[in-house]
C-alpha cells in the first residue's frame, strides 16, 4: 500500500498532525501506525484485587496506545515558552504561544468547551512572589481533566478514523529511504510513503535506514534527508522546512511535527 504521509506514533503530535492534514490537505492519502491499541481498548489490568502490580502487557495500555501517555492524565495544556519544551528556539516565541493556542481551539472545539484556563499573570501569587524577589513563571493553563481529555481525543479519532488508516498494535521496527520515498517495515509488513513525520525518537544508521527507539523524550532535533511539514519553503507540492539541522547526539534525531 502507497500513501502520500505516514505518521508513526498516534500519541498528542502524530494525532494532532492527522488533524491538520486531513483540514488542509483533504486528498492526501495518510496513514498512522501505533504500536499501542485504540483508546477503547486501552485498559490496565491492575484492579488492586485480582492484579495488584504490573504484570508485563504486550503493549502497556498506560503508555501508548492512542492519544499517548497522557491519554488518561488530567489533561493540564500548558500554554507558555517558560517550560515544558523548546519550540520557541525553532521558530520563536510569538508562534509557539499561537500554535499553543490553536491546539487549545481544536480541544475546545471537540469537547472541551466550558472547561477552565487558569492564569498566573496578574494574580496575587505574582505580586507576592515580586514582592519577596522569587520569579513565578508566566503561563496559561486549561485544565480539561481526566474524563474531558480523553473525550475530546476520542473526538478527534472519530472524525479522522473513515478518512485515514489507522494501523494499531503496530510497532515500526525500521524506515529505509528510497527512491522517491521511504518504506516502513514492521512485524506486519510494509508500506511505503513519500513523507514519514516521527514523532518518536529515531537514530539513523551509516546506511540510511532509521530505527525507531521507545524513548520519547521531549526534545526536537532535526536531521539530514528528514523533513517536517512547516510553512518555510515548498517542494513537490509539500510544503517543508528550508532549514535541516544536523543532529548533536550520536545522529539521534527529533522530529517536529509542525504545519
């Protein structure tokens, strides 16, 4: 099977790139492969009667599957460049807090409306912790909660699911780069596709293939012959990033997932 896009990795990025995709680019044939399972089918066995600690899952329902790790969080959306990551340094403050703020819009969109954006700017705690010289960070927070969260992802599934394949319990074990593309491999087989976006950590080979790690650590990198969607330069039709920056850690790339 071709597709145009192949996203790896259905947690917060690889859903929230389908979600983009499928707004701006309606005939772009996608597909997204998820080691973990569907968020219906995501359950622990630990019930602290029968099951009383972890008993080793094929597939950890708690840390992947769809929606990611912090599918069954509390849901906190931090909008700020004071911490939680470092896109800013890629493409500056003033868009990360837009695109921040336009995840917020799409959560809000798709079941998370009437839930709480709390504020640490001008509130009492500020004056207070100037007044005995400590430094409270500037931040917005919306606060979907547990049951909320996991609503508006599976919203967002819905809506995607009859529009792309979704391929769950799916490991991708290596991509390789191909003439006019790349091919995933994994236990189920192959497929190929023109853009790979990752949105976990990759490490590519002297042979140019890349190999997917289960770390997923907050950090973006770039790296050769990778491209991530943006609006900087296009190319064949596809719009991707003018800028490629090799990678500073043993070749171990991080991928943005941007549009």
């Amino acid at each position: 099977m071709k597709y145009d896009v192949i996203i790896i990795g259905a947690g917060p990025g690889g859903i929230f790139a389908a979600y983009e995709l499928m707004k701006k680019k309606p005939d772009c044939k996608i597909a997204v492969f998820e080691e973990g399972y569907p968020l219906e089918k995501r359950k622990c066995p630990i019930d602290g009667e029968k099951v009383k600690s972890c008993i080793n899952c094929k597939r950890c329902s708690i840390m992947c599957g769809c929606g990611g790790a912090g599918a069954f969080s509390d849901g906190k959306y931090n909008i700020t460049n004071d911490f939680g990551g470092t896109l800013f340094e890629y493409i500056g403050k003033k868009q990360a807090v837009e695109l921040m703020k336009y995840v917020d819009e799409i959560n809000m969109e798709n079941g998370g409306e009437g839930t709480k954006l709390y504020s640490t700017a001008g509130t009492k705690f500020k004056k207070l912790c100037l007044q005995n010289k400590l430094n409270l960070l500037d931040a917005s927070v919306r606060h979907l909660g547990t049951d909320i969260n996991y609503v508006v992802l599976q919203n967002l599934y819905d809506q995607m699911k009859d529009k792309m394949d979704f391929f769950f319990d799916a490991p991708v074990e290596t991509i390789e780069i191909t003439d006019g593309g790349y091919r995933r491999i994994c236990m189920h087989g192959s497929k190929t596709g023109q853009i790979f976006i990752l949105t976990r950590r990759c490490s590519i080979s002297k042979r140019g293939k890349m190999a997917i790690r289960s770390s997923v650590k907050r950090k973006i990198m770039h790296a050769e012959n990778v491209w991530f969607l943006s609006d900087e330069a296009e190319a064949n039709g596809w719009k991707r990033s003018a800028r490629i920056l090799q990678s500073r850690q043993n070749q171990t790339v991080w991928i943005l997932v941007s549009v």
